[in-house]
C-alpha cells in the first residue's frame, strides 16, 4: 500500500470515530432537552393547577358581593316604595 492510501485510510478513521462520538454526544443532549422539556411542562401545569385555586375564590367572592350589591338595591328599592306609600297616606289622610 501506498502512504497516501495509509493515510487517506487514518483520515476516514479518524473522521468516522469523531462523527460517532458527536454523533453520542447528540443523542446526550436531545434526551436532555427531552427532560428540561418535561420538567418545564410539569411547571406550567403547576402554574394552571396554582391559578384555577386562587381564581376560584376571587370568582365566589364575586359572586357573594353581587349578591350584596343586589340585596342592598333591593332594600333600598323597597325603602323607597314604604316611604311613597306611607306619604301618600299622610296626604290621603289630609285631605278627609
């Protein structure tokens, strides 16, 4: 053999050897991407799990202040009417 075929022959070696192990290496790093990606994952759902239990009671306080937004309108609707009810007996019983 020839020593430009010898070393033609080192060179195709030596590049198949380092193309296996980048090649090792990027399969290291895709399984750890694969991770990192799953435990962000897991972050986010945590973050909805996190958010749905704080907005829940924000929404019920809501609804309860509604309701007392309502009764108070209520309240004061009915106010209104006994005391229009109760002049126009005062002015009934004036007139007789």
């Amino acid at each position: 053999m020839d020593t430009a075929q010898i070393l033609l022959f080192l060179v195709v070696i030596i590049l198949t050897i380092l193309l296996v192990v980048l090649g090792v290496q990027v399969f290291f790093i895709l399984k750890e991407f694969k991770n990192t990606v799953s435990k962000v994952n897991k972050v986010l759902d945590d973050a909805g799990v996190i958010s749905e239990s704080v907005s829940t009671p924000i929404a019920s306080i809501s609804t309860v202040l509604t309701g007392v937004k309502t009764g108070i309108t209520l309240a004061s609707l009915f106010k209104k009417k006994k005391r229009t009810h109760a002049k126009e007996e005062a002015n009934g019983q004036e007139q007789q």
